[in-house]
C-alpha cells in the first residue's frame, strides 16, 4: 500500500512542545502512528523515564511514518537514537546536526541503535521531514542515558549533498525527466532528486531494490492515484512496489526520492 498526505492534510495534527531551553519545538503528522508521546517530556532529556519499543515480530509489517518537525531559533534536539532507519529532510530555515551544516534541501540518514545529534537550528529556525519505513513510537532516546538500550549493531550516519529545488522559470527547455542521482550504496540505501517538465507521465523505478522508499515533493506538484500532491507532500512506496507512475503539474515538480537499505 502506498501512502501519501499533503500539508493541508497534516495542518490539523500541528502541535508544539516546549524544549529544555525554552523555545518551542513543533510537529505536524503526515501519516502513520504518532512517533512519540505529545507531552513536552518527550523533548527534553532531563525528563527521565522512557516508553519500551517491541520489535516486530516475524512477518509483521508496521505502517510507514512521516512528520515534519519545526524548531524555533535555541530549541534544541539533544543526541539521541531510535530503533528504527530513518531519513531526515530540511525543507527551510538552517543549522546543524551534530558538525554538519543543513539547508534546503538537505537529506540525512541515520541508522536504527546510531546516534546522532544535536540538531540546533538557526536563527530563522530548522524545519525539516523525519521519514520512516517502519513506525517507531517511543520517541528520541536520549544519550548518554538510553545508551544500554542502544543494540550492538554497526553505526551508520550519511549526509547526501544538498541541492537547490528548480526554478519556476528551470523547467523551460528542461528534458521531459532529469533523474540526480546524489548518493547511492550497495545495500540499496539510495538518495536520488527527480525533476520532471510540466504536464508528463513519468515512472519512477529502481523502488524495490531496498527496504522501501521515502518520497517529498519539493517543488512544484504531482498527481497520483487521482490526487494532487503539492509541494511538501510526501509519500511511502513499500517494496514490493517496483515502479511508481506519476503525472507532474503544470508547474512541473521535482521529488526527493529516499531508498532503505536492505536489512542485513
């Protein structure tokens, strides 16, 4: 099953938390599970106190999750980890996660049991997507205190390059589809930016050679299934899916498209 919401479809979940510095932390649920409790406890480290996770189990296959969190100037996401894979993408403001300086648009992927962290915004602030093939509910877990909790699995970290979305004015004379590829691996984990001309049915493929893929407009629209998808919409293509057609707008659209990497 693939799922999709757009931002109007997410306005209503918009809810804020109050940071361990002060300023306010906001999310916004695209689709799946809420990814952790809603009281500001889940955003400040010092709270103390954790919700178990349950792996699934054999055969069992949870919903993907996408929310978009934004940060106000000083509020800040301590280290932590989750249990699950999970890409991250900055659509406005600026800052840092951990070291490394994030703009739009700014794609991150972290691991299950990897720390990472912390991500300080700007002074306009960071807002940014947390995508997920898998839901995670229980929230960041905070280092150093989660760490026994935190599996001996290998540590993955990958900053693909970050990249300007097209122009109003780009997609005159542009091929009818212009696929980027800015970061690929062997176990399937992939980041690729698709730009596609006004008003063409475009396939994207390549869907099930990982764990599933993550999809952000981040320009422009898309219609798909009898919806259109505008820009800050997002998508989950499970894997079993092996292409997913589209039809961009009149304006034209560009895509983030986000693939897992296979499991062991």
């Amino acid at each position: 099953m693939i799922h999709a919401a757009d931002a109007a479809t997410a306005a209503p979940t918009r809810f804020s938390r109050r940071s361990a510095e002060g300023p306010l932390i906001w999310r916004s649920e695209f689709f799946g599970p809420p990814p952790s409790p809603a009281s500001s406890a889940s955003v400040d480290p010092r709270a103390g106190g954790f919700v178990p996770y349950d792996p699934p189990r054999p055969g069992e296959v949870r919903e993907p999750q996408a929310f978009l969190v934004e940060q106000e100037p000083g509020a800040i996401v301590h280290p932590h980890f989750h249990h699950v894979d999970q890409f991250q993408v900055v659509v406005a403001g600026s800052g840092t996660i951990g070291k490394h300086a994030v703009r739009p648009i700014s794609a991150h992927f972290a691991a299950a049991h990897t720390g990472y962290g912390p991500i300080t915004p700007g002074p306009d602030g960071l807002h940014y997507f947390s995508l997920r093939a898998s839901a995670d509910c229980t929230g960041a877990q905070y280092l150093p205190g989660a760490r026994e909790r935190m599996r001996a699995v290998p540590r993955r970290n990958v900053f693909a390059p970050a990249i300007a979305p097209t122009a109003p004015s780009g997609y005159a004379g542009m091929e009818p589809v212009r696929v980027e590829t800015l970061l690929e691996e062997a176990d399937g984990l992939s980041f690729r930016y698709v730009r596609i001309a006004p008003e063409v049915d475009a396939i994207l493929d390549g869907l099930a050679a990982g764990a599933g893929q993550s999809v952000v407009v981040t320009a422009g629209a898309i219609r798909h299934d009898g919806r259109l998808l505008r820009r800050w919409s997002a998508l989950f293509v499970p894997a079993d899916r092996s292409t997913l057609p589209v039809r961009s707008g009149p304006e034209g659209a560009d895509l983030l498209v986000l693939r897992y990497p296979r499991a062991g």
